[in-house]
C-alpha cells in the first residue's frame, strides 16, 4: 500500500519519483528548459521499468499544484490527471512551495525559517514562509524584492532561502542571518508530502482540478505590423 508516483513540472526541472509508504524508491530528473511535453511520460516509464512498477502496482498519482510556470504545470497537472483518469487512481495535488520547503527541513537550525521561492518577473517572486515544523507562518504570494524584503524575519533568526530565485535575491539582500540554498523542485519532496495526503484520503476531484498559477496567463500579442513584414 501507498505506491505513489509523483511528478513536478513547476519550473525548468521535469521530475517523476516514486515512494513506498514516503520512502523514495527512485528517482528521475531533467534539469533542462522546454523538455516537458517530450521527456515527461518516457521519463515516467523509464523510472517505472528500472524501479521494477507496473501501473497496476500504484495506489495513487502526485502532482505539483502551483505556483509555477504555466506551460510546465498545464502539462504536469495534464499529464497527472490523464494517468489517473486513464488507470483509476486517486489524484493529490501538492503545493509546490511546501515541497520545495521541505527540501531544508533536515538542516534547518533550531528557532530558524524557510522561504521557498520561485522566480517571477524581474525582481519578483512567489514566496512563503514556513517555522521549522513546516507550518505557513505567511501565506503565498508574490513580492517584490529589495534590500528590506524579509526584514522582519531576518530579525529573528536564521532564514533559509530556497528556489530558483536565490541567486537573484542573494544580490539584493544582504543579511548575516540570510542562508541561500543551491536546490530547486523535486518530485522527492512531492512524493515526501503526498504519502501523508495519501493517509488521509485527501485526494483532488479530477474533473475540477486546475494547477494554482497565482496570475492569470497572458499572451503577449506582437506589435509589428504584419502587413510591413
């Protein structure tokens, strides 16, 4: 009981792991742009195969469910909904920034906070911030940083940042009590969460799930003229 495989999309990383009961049984990783509509689904057989899984051994599929880049969650959450439609699986979404904060939780100083971060436009990011158990102490949203960004929880105690982000927001602020950790989204961590999800039968209504995307998609229209092309 409590095979689940799990899948993150949510940024460049195309990701699939399998769990037992929370306990990683493998893992597979791209960490190239642009490769999840043609490397997701080999990915997931791949893993399957090496792992010794047949579709028919799953309990439940695992998907990140936002925030995120649109086309990477559109065909992560796609692909995750088709699996267990297709093989009548329950389905688990799992909030990306909590799966990225648990990637630290093991190395988190005592009395110390995690930011998970994703990289928005410019100085933006989708952010929260999480105490060492793991509970939300801000919600999810998005902020635009500067060097006063997080002042408050700078203050406080170590704060370990996380995501793809770090780089950009490690050039702005400047803070002995500021930690930038190099690790960006796992479907490790997923797999991690959704076990416990799993346990509590909080599954997703397949027919209304939809990926949190935190802002609405918006298609850039050319202003050239086609008619001067």
């Amino acid at each position: 009981m409590g095979l689940i495989l799990s899948i993150e999309t949510a940024i460049s990383v195309c990701s699939v792991a399998l769990h037992r009961e929370g306990k990683l049984l493998g893992l597979l990783e791209l960490h190239q742009d642009n490769v999840h509509s043609q490397k997701l689904m080999p990915s997931i057989d791949s893993l399957m195969q090496r792992v010794g899984v047949a579709t028919a051994d799953l309990d439940a599929i695992a998907v990140s469910a936002g925030p995120g880049s649109y086309t990477g969650l559109r065909i992560g959450v796609s692909t995750a909904k088709g699996f267990a439609y297709a093989h009548n699986l329950p389905l688990i979404g799992v909030d990306t920034l909590d799966a990225l904060a648990l990637r630290v939780k093991d190395f988190m100083p005592a009395g110390s906070r995690a930011i998970p971060m994703m990289d928005a436009r410019r100085m933006e990011v989708y952010c929260k911030t999480l105490n060492h158990g793991m509970e939300e102490l801000t919600p999810l949203a998005p902020v635009m940083v500067d060097e006063d960004s997080f002042g408050e929880d700078l203050q406080n105690g170590p704060v370990l940042f996380i995501g793809d982000a770090v780089e950009k927001v490690a050039n702005v602020i400047r803070h002995e009590n500021a930690r930038f950790i190099p690790l960006v989204n796992s479907a490790e961590s997923v797999g991690q969460i959704a076990f416990g999800k799993f346990e509590k039968k909080d599954f997703v209504d397949l027919a209304y799930f939809e990926p949190n995307y935190l802002k609405e998609f918006r298609v850039i229209k050319s202003k050239k003229n086609p008619l001067l092309s």
